[in-house]
C-alpha cells in the first residue's frame, strides 16, 4: 500500500494457498481495495492463483513458478536390498504439512505389504510436530519402519534421495511442492495429493501418482510398494 502511493511500481507474489485465510483477504479488499492497485499479482502456480481470482476477478493473475536447479538434483541411484521399499518425505514437520498423517498413511501401508517386502519411511526435516510423531511412532510399534532424519542440508538428502524408492508429499494446502520438485528432477516416483500445486509438474500416472483422500494416498504408495 506504501508503495502503491508513492507510485512505486509494485509486483505482489503469492507464495502460500489462502485457503481458511480467504475471509480476511476479502475483508482487506473491502477495506483498502487491493484489487484495484496498480500493481503486478502473480501466484507460484494456478493453485495458488484461484482464491486471488475468485476476489479480483477483473484482475490477471501472472504465473510464475518457482525454480531450482535441475541439475543438482539429478543423482545415480545406489545399489538397495530389494525387499526393503524407501519412502522419503522432506517437510517442516509442522500441523500445516500433515506429518502425523503421512504416519497413518504408512502404518497403513506396513499391515499391507505382501510377504517378504518391508516399508520404510525417512522423514527429513524438523519442527513443533516432532514431539507428537514420536509418540505415536511409540504407540504404534513403528520404530522399525520411520526414521526421523531430522534437518539435513542439500547434499544430505541427496543421498537419502540416492537410496529411496517413493517420495510422498501429504500436505493438503501445498502451493507448489519445491521438495516434491527436487525428488522428481531425482528420478522418485512422487505421491501426493491432486489439489496442490504438485500436480502442475507431475502427472498423475507419469512422474508420480496424486490422490483425493488420505486412503487414496496410502492405496497409491502401497502399490509402488507392491
């Protein structure tokens, strides 16, 4: 709004899905008229675009995606017990990205394997959530199938990314997927849900499979497992 009045030009990128947040989005423009500014809106992809839309639909809405570098996250896969299936998920392990979820999803996944394969699930990242993962890990007799990796730089993941079968992205309100983008560019399957901005790079039956519903999800993962 400052910059607006001292006719600064301006460019507003939305990076997050407003999902819950789109009333108090509606009640600022109503107040301010951010709709009517004379400023660039641009959004991380489609999914992140709607809701700016839906408010200011005379607007348009840029998109312009994030980006990495591809390259560095191309890897050669390491040798691997075959009856053993990695799954890796990289989050803030925080409500927002669904951690405790992801855990249902697996413990689902380990009382269906067929005979002879285990699931193992990395966990990489940290966050207010760890201290609830671990108690239901311990409830559930889960130690031997999740491994809380907790924060590791680039290289690092790489690594895990090295040895790992399947990448899973639960998060419901994901405006892009930058991790899910890296495991892809790694050659991993991606599994993760259709209503996020993931599905703007991968394909449902192409780079990955997306799903509707949490059961959905754990069906997906246990047939790569499979």
């Amino acid at each position: 709004a400052h910059a607006v009045r001292r006719q600064i030009p301006t460019v507003v990128t939305i990076h997050c899905v407003w999902s819950y947040a789109l009333p108090l989005f509606d009640v600022l423009n109503r107040r301010y008229h951010w709709d009517r500014w004379p400023a660039v809106l641009s959004a991380v992809s489609d999914v992140a675009a709607k809701p700016i839309r839906h408010l200011a639909p005379d607007r348009d809405v840029m998109i312009l995606p994030n980006g990495i570098d591809n390259d560095a996250w191309v890897i050669d896969p390491l040798p691997r017990d075959e009856s053993v299936v990695t799954v890796v998920a990289t989050m803030r392990l925080a409500p927002r990205k669904r951690p405790l979820h992801l855990l249902r999803m697996i413990r689902h996944v380990r009382d269906r394997v067929p005979p002879g394969i285990r699931v193992k699930l990395v966990v990489i990242g940290e966050g207010p959530e760890r201290g609830s993962m671990e108690k239901y890990i311990a409830a559930h007799d889960l130690a031997d199938a999740v491994v809380l990796a907790g924060r590791l730089d680039r290289d690092q993941i790489r690594s895990v990314f090295a040895s790992a079968d399947v990448f899973v992205a639960p998060a419901n309100l994901e405006s892009f997927g930058i991790a899910a983008l890296e495991a892809r560019c790694a050659g991993l399957p991606v599994v993760a849900k259709s209503r996020t901005g993931i599905r703007e790079f991968v394909e449902h039956g192409q780079e990955g499979l997306l799903a509707d519903t949490d059961r959905e999800m754990a069906d997906h993962i246990l047939a790569l497992v499979a």
